[in-house]
C-alpha cells in the first residue's frame, strides 16, 4: 500500500497567447507546486474484479468523470495490465479553485500505480501520458517547479525557486474553466513577453500576472473586490491562480477576516527525483 501526498500547484505568472483551432488555448506560464496537499493512498486489489475507490470528499463523483478513475484506466490501456487497484482520496485542496486539484490526483495516481507495478515506465513517459487526460496533469510529474507552454502540457523544468511562504484564499463560490477562457477577450490579454517574465523570476526579480484575471472578474465581480481587500491588507502580491476562483498573496501583510472565504497558509514544494512529493 503507498500513501502519497497529492500537491496544489499555483500559476506564479500566467500568460495566453491565443486561442487554437482546437477550442485550446496557447499558453505560457511558470508553475509552482505547493504544500497545500490532498492524500491518495492505493493498493493493488488482489482478487478483485473491479477497481475500488471512495473519497473523503462526498460531492465528488467517484466513477469514471474522476480524474483519479481516468489515470487508472490510462495505466491500464497504456501498460497492458489487467490488475485492479484500491484507492481512497481524502481531499484538502478546493475544487474549481485554479490549483490543479484533480490533475494533481490524476498525476499522484499515475506515479503510484507505476511505483506498484514495478516502476517500468519513466517519468517523462508518465508525464506524456498525463497530458490525455487534463492539460495541468505532466506538470504535476515535474520536480515541482516548470515553465509550461503549449496547452500547459509542454514542459521546461526549472531549479526550485527561493522558497516563499504564501497565504492560499478560497472564496466559496468556485469557476468552471471552460466558462472563464471563455470570457477571454484579446485585447485584454497583458501582451507581456513571457520569457522575459521567466527570465525575471529566474534573476530574482519576480512580477505576478495571470491574463485570466479580467474574465474571471468578469464572470464574478467580488474577485475584483477580493483582490482590492487583500492589496490593502498590506501584502505586496496577490494573484489570482489558474483561472480562480483562488488567489495566492506573499509579503508582509495581515490576513483580514474575509467572508465566505477558505484561507490556507502554505509554501512551495518540490521532490527529487525517483521519489514523490
Ligand atoms: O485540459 P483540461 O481538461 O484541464 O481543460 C479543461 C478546459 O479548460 C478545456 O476544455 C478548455 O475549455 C480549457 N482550457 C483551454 N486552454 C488550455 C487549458 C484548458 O482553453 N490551455
């Protein structure tokens, strides 16, 4: 039986470069994992027919729509194997919150049944693989720190950054993807250099952007607010991860008490290679 942490990860900047003929978008964007974490522990089903899986979390659907049932099934396609797996999820990280919950399920799911199995297939095969299911799902297989392109799926991995502590807002109310990029209008896109940006984070020189903010604002105007309250609460960077409905804010501020909001305090994280999270 293998108990793993399963990690949130935040988008330090978020840049989109344009829709694609397929109804993606293009983007580029410096992920980070963070200690913010849910548990996945699984076990090979000797004996079973059928894979079995519960999760902590009752709202959560636990057939074939869950990301951890589609990794298992992947694994089987991809590996041949017909064995059945064990699986409970017991969930920390919010839902429709922009911090990769369900791809970081997925990809903990893939490491494990790979480690159960007898670590046949490499990480960045694994990584390849994640990458049919959900687009954030091969970031999760990184050491933690990676600056993705493409749908998210294109990875370079980086050094861990300087570690910050940062404070994780969950208002209650979450966002469905799809529906923020589809908000996104052109115009309002920042136009930054993203490698630049990289460039800048890697120099020790950090700026925050997500050019998902302004159509999620859009789409529920007490974000905008959110950010407002949390800026004036002295902290020198709040962003909002993903496409929301979360925010992450590093300095010296005091948290406010805010309502109808989940807070969490966390900070990054990173693994070495061959071992997980
Ligand atoms: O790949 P994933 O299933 O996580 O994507 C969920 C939805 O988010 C897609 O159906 C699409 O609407 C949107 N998306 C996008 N461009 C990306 C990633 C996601 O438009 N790069």
């Amino acid at each position: 039986m293998l108990s793993l942490k399963s990690p949130a990860k935040i988008n330090l900047f978020l840049r989109i470069i344009r829709r694609r003929p397929d109804g993606y978008h293009e983007l580029a964007s410096l992920f980070q994992a963070i200690d913010l974490c849910d548990e996945i522990r699984i076990a090979v089903a000797e004996d079973s027919a059928h894979d079995l899986f519960t999760c902590s979390d009752p709202t959560l659907p636990t057939d074939s729509s869950n990301l951890v049932i589609k990794a298992v099934e992947l694994f089987r396609r991809k590996t041949n194997t017909t064995k059945k797996f064990s699986i409970h999820l017991k969930k920390q990280i919010p839902q429709q919150a922009g911090l990769g919950g369900g791809s970081s399920n997925a990809a903990t799911t893939l490491w494990a049944l790979n480690a159960l199995c007898g670590h046949h297939a490499t990480e960045s095969e694994l990584s390849a693989w994640g990458s049919e299911i959900g687009s954030d799902v091969s970031f999760f297989l990184s050491n933690g720190t990676a600056y993705c392109t493409g749908r998210g799926e294109i990875l370079l991995p980086l050094d861990p950054l300087k570690n910050s502590a940062l404070w994780v807002i969950k208002p209650h109310e979450g966002l469905s993807t799809p529906q923020v990029y589809g908000k996104l209008k052109v115009e309002e896109l920042s136009g930054r250099d993203p490698e630049e940006a990289l460039a800048s984070f890697l120099s020790g020189s950090p700026t925050y952007f997500n050019d998902l903010e302004q159509p999620a604002f859009s789409v529920m105007p007490r974000l905008a607010l959110l950010k407002q309250q949390l800026l004036d609460a002295g902290f020198s960077d709040v962003l909002m991860s993903g496409s929301g409905s979360s925010f992450f804010c590093m300095g010296d501020g005091a948290m406010p008490p805010l309502s109808r909001c989940k807070v969490f305090k966390a900070q990054f994280l990173n693994r070495s290679c061959h071992t997980w999270y």
